[in-house]
C-alpha cells in the first residue's frame, strides 16, 4: 500500500511538471472542460425546468384519471342479426345512439371515494354549447361542477381572475367563463349573455366570475356552472353525469387503477399519461436533443485534451525514454498522462458546475411577465442534483478517455531507440 503511494505522489509531481511546463495548454483544455460542463448544467437546468413547469400547469388541470361514456360504434348491424352466419360489411356505419349519462355515477363516485388510493374524486356534468352576445357566437364546453370537490382536484380558487366561484350553488343561471372567452365576448363579471344548448334551449346566464389556467384551450372555450345549473340546462335529472375525475396520490398508478375502474363499472376511460402523450414525448425529445448537444461539447472538449497530451508525449520523448530507462514501468508513465487528465477534468468539471450553478441561479432570479403563464413572475429553471452529478461525471467520464489513448501511446515508447536518436 505505501509503494502504491509512493509510486502515485512520484506521478503526481512529474504531472504537474509538464502540465506547468504546458501551461497555457493545460489552462486552454481545462476551459474547454468547464465550457461544456457550463452549457450542459445551465441547459438542462433551464429545460427541464420550462417542462417541470409547464406539466404543473397542465397536471394541475388534468386529472390522474377519468370515466366516462365513450361514443362506439354498433356491434352489430340489422344486416348482421339476418345473416348471422356470412361476413357482412357495412359502409359508413352510424355510431351507436347512447347516452352520455354514467349509469349509476353517484354511486361509482361513492364508492371510488372510498378506495385507500384516491386523494379526490369528483363527479361532473360536461355538454358542449354556444355562448352569445348580441352578433357574437362561440362554440364552447360548460361544465357543471361541486365546487368543493372541483376545487380540490384543479385548486380553481387561485386562478380565479375577478369574482368568485362560491356563488354558482346558490345563484341560479351563473356561470364563471374563461378569460380568453371573456375577451372574445367582450364582458365582465357581473354582465349576462346568452347560453345554447346542443338541442337548441335558451338560457341567459350571469357572469359571476373569470379564471385563467394559462391553458389556451381552456382559458378561449370551456366555463364553469353548478352540477344543478348544467342538468337545468339540459332537462336531466339529478343524477345525469357524463364524467367522473380522480385523483390519485401516486400518479403512477393511474393506468392501472383506470383499467380496474373501466372493467369495474363499465364505463370508457382515461389517465394522464394517455391524454398528455404529446407533451410527454416532446420532454422527451427535448432531454434527447440537451443530452446530445452535451455529449458534442464534451467530446470537443476531450478532442482538445488528446491533442495537448498527444503534443505533450511527442515533446518529451527523451523524458519518457529516460524515465523507462531508469526504472519507470508502462503502468507508470500511463499514470503520469492519466493523472494530468483527471487534473484537466476535475479542475474543468468543477468549475464548470460552478458556473452553472451561478447561471442558473441568475437566470432564475430574472423577471419575466407572460399574459398566457400568468403565475410565471420569473423564469423557471430546475436545480436538481442530478444534473450535477450527471455533469460531473460525464466530464470525467470524458477526460479519462481522452487521456487513456495518450497515455498508451507514451507507455509504448521503447527508451533505447528514442536515446539512440
């Protein structure tokens, strides 16, 4: 063991001789280290933290899972039940005329509650209208909510614009409407339009309220009434629901737990990681594309260390000859040139997650208005030491290859030639 660091503190300072003797080489690598090691911390961090920040936004908005009746088309037709024993084949086939309704929803809601994996559930009643205004119609969603349970799922309280989301239960025809359809009809709260039904019912409703989810498609389209208020509108009893929203206190149960319900109660059904496959492949595209440009600087980075060692074996020739001749091994002379490799990335690598770090840091604190995001008062970047770990290791990962291939070369070296001349 003490010939172990004996041998190791002897490579060491003959390390630290040529790499002092190569200075501005030595410093021009280690720049190149820390160069990457910079943009990768600092990309990462900023990418993942747009992302991170966007799927709160969109999760927030979304449940874990949901049920509800899927339109199908028919199992059989009539040309079937005649013939049953041929193939038949049917061109443009009409769906199936079913109802919205999920049978027997408040029960299922009851039930669901109960399960020990749920965080909240919520039945609700969702139709598609026409909000107008004088000379102005606009297709969209209104959806008859419990509050309470609503609010726990979406936490609707914090996006509330101007009113109040406490009045749809007790006051009749009112409704709190998105804020980019609140633009497009030109109104506030407290004003009244005119709601359409898909069967072609009146109504005129109250505005009580405006929100803002930052969600686009929400935020031009879909409005917000009491469950009561939306069977009202449709001429439905009070156990009519069309959808029933769940959340789940891990997440990652949410495809399983959607398939039990759907065969539990037989109803169609979804979870998040179905109905947000778009984003989540485009996150991943995104760390594909981070993680790529990464390895390209480091590999730059370690195209610069091979040349400097390479340059360096070629200038000591009769330094590595003598070494050898008076004693030194292969093992030895490899570990001279690797020991200046992992000086070069460790000294980079360091420095490079310093300044991450620094840059991250500073673009956090940067003040940033969006009228879409409007909860983003600054830009999001993630600090997740992962990243640094991550950085840390590939820039020594790759300043130990650059550095092996070198030091192989100057163990190979045979002294009696290089002495001979």
């Amino acid at each position: 063991m003490k010939k172990i660091i004996t041998d190791f503190k002897l490579a060491a300072s003959i390390a630290f001789v040529h790499m002092s003797a190569k200075l501005k080489q030595t410093i021009i690598a280690t720049i190149g280290v820390a160069l990457g090691i910079t943009i990768f911390v600092f990309m990462i961090g900023f990418i993942q933290g747009s992302q991170n920040y966007m799927q709160a936004i969109m999760f927030e908005q979304s449940p874990h899972l949901r049920l509800f009746n899927e339109v199908k088309l028919s199992d059989k037709t009539i040309i079937d039940n005649i013939y049953p024993n041929q193939i038949n084949t049917v061109g443009h086939q009409k769906p199936k005329d079913i109802f919205m309704n999920l049978k027997d929803g408040k029960q299922a809601v009851k039930e669901i509650r109960k399960n020990p994996l749920v965080k909240t559930v919520s039945g609700s009643v969702s139709t598609k209208v026409f909000y107008r205004l004088g000379a102005v119609s606009i297709n969209g969603t209104i959806l008859g909510i419990n509050f309470e349970e609503a609010n726990a799922l979406f936490n609707l309280e914090n996006k509330i614009v101007s009113g109040s989301f406490t009045e749809l239960a007790t006051m009749p025809n009112s409704i709190v409407v998105g804020s980019g359809l609140a633009r497009k009809l030109n109104v506030k709260t407290g004003d009244k339009i005119e709601l359409t039904t898909e069967k072609g019912a009146n109504f005129s409703i109250s505005i009580i309220g405006v929100f803002k989810t930052g969600l686009v498609d929400i935020d031009n389209q879909q409005s917000y009434g009491s469950i009561k208020t939306v069977q009202r509108f449709l001429n439905v009893p009070s156990s009519y629901l069309t959808d029933i929203q769940v959340k789940l206190f891990d997440p990652e149960l949410a495809p399983d737990e959607a398939k039990r319900l759907q065969k539990n109660y037989n109803y169609s059904g979804s979870d998040w990681k179905k109905d947000n496959t778009t984003l989540l492949e485009g996150a991943a595209l995104q760390n594909m594309i981070t993680y790529s440009v990464e390895v390209v600087l480091l590999l730059i980075a370690g195209f610069g260390i091979f040349n400097i060692l390479t340059m360096m074996i070629y200038e000591k020739m009769k330094d590595i000859a003598i070494l050898k001749a008076i004693g030194f091994s292969n093992g030895d002379v490899r570990r001279i040139f690797m020991t200046q490799a992992f000086v070069i990335g460790i000294i980079g690598a360091t420095a490079g997650l310093l300044f991450g770090y620094l840059i991250s840091y500073a673009i956090s604190k940067m003040p940033y208005h969006s009228d879409v995001m409007f909860s983003l008062d600054h830009l999001p970047v993630s600090f997740n030491p992962l990243y640094y770990i991550m950085g840390f290791s590939f820039g020594i990962l790759t300043t130990a290859i650059a550095g092996y291939l070198p030091s192989r070369k100057a163990a190979k070296v045979d002294p009696i030639t290089i002495l001979r001349g």
